[in-house]
C-alpha cells in the first residue's frame, strides 16, 4: 500500500463533501487545563461559571464541563467547553475572556468540531409539566 493509498490527513472538502446529508454543524471545542495546580483554579472558579453562565445565557454556550481523570475518579481541572462561533479566531477571543484564561490559572487550545451524528431526546411529562433530557 502506497501512502496515497492511507492519507494521513483528509481536506476538509472531501469530508464535507462525504457527509454532506448530515448535519455538518460547526462549533468550536475549547480544551483547558489548569497551569500551575488547582489552587488558581478554585481561585478563579466563581468567576469562570458566572462567565460560562453568560455565554450559555448568550447563545454561545453550546455545552461544557469538566473532564475527569482517565479513571473516572477524580478532576485535575481540565475542562472542555463547546461554543458556537463564526471562525477559531472567533472562538480563540471567547476562550480568552475567560477569567481562568485570562488571570492564567488555565491554558487552552480551539479546536474546530463539526457534529454530523448525534442525537438529543427530550421527555415532557405532561401531568407533572416537567421535562428532562435524556
């Protein structure tokens, strides 16, 4: 097999072109990881929700949290946050008006997402006039 034959990297048109019957939604996932502990972490935290709560308020929110461990125990304050964004530029400015980004309690790194699949189910019980997400 030639290295043609097992591309190492695929453009981004023939990707696009390949799903081009599914949603191909492009938002921008924020990678941040604390730089010197947690103590500038919980410092910042406060702050960094109220943020995050804005952006969600905003419309720019599309989802975030913190990443556990690899097993599942424990969080060394890493975090990912998923925004929408008209370009990485856009998003890399977002990212940097986080307190925790920008008081360097964390670092981080935009990188572009495009959602093809994927699936959100939502259950309203009409007796009780609850919802939840499923």
């Amino acid at each position: 097999m030639s290295e043609n034959d097992n591309p190492k990297a695929v453009p981004k048109g023939a990707v696009l072109e390949a799903s081009s019957a599914m949603l191909q939604k492009q938002l921008y996932a924020i990678f941040t990881k604390p730089t010197d502990g947690m103590g500038a972490v919980f410092a910042n935290l406060e702050d960094h929700l109220a943020f995050q709560v804005q952006l969600e308020k905003d419309g720019i929110m599309f989802a975030a949290g913190p990443m556990w461990t690899d097993d599942e125990q424990e969080w060394a304050g890493e975090g990912m946050v998923v925004v929408r964004a008209a370009s990485r530029d856009e998003a890399i400015a977002i990212a940097e008006s986080d307190p925790m980004h920008a008081r360097g309690a964390r670092s981080f790194h935009v990188r572009p997402w495009l959602i093809n699949e994927g699936t959100v189910t939502v259950r309203l019980d009409y007796s009780t006039q609850k919802f939840s997400l499923i």
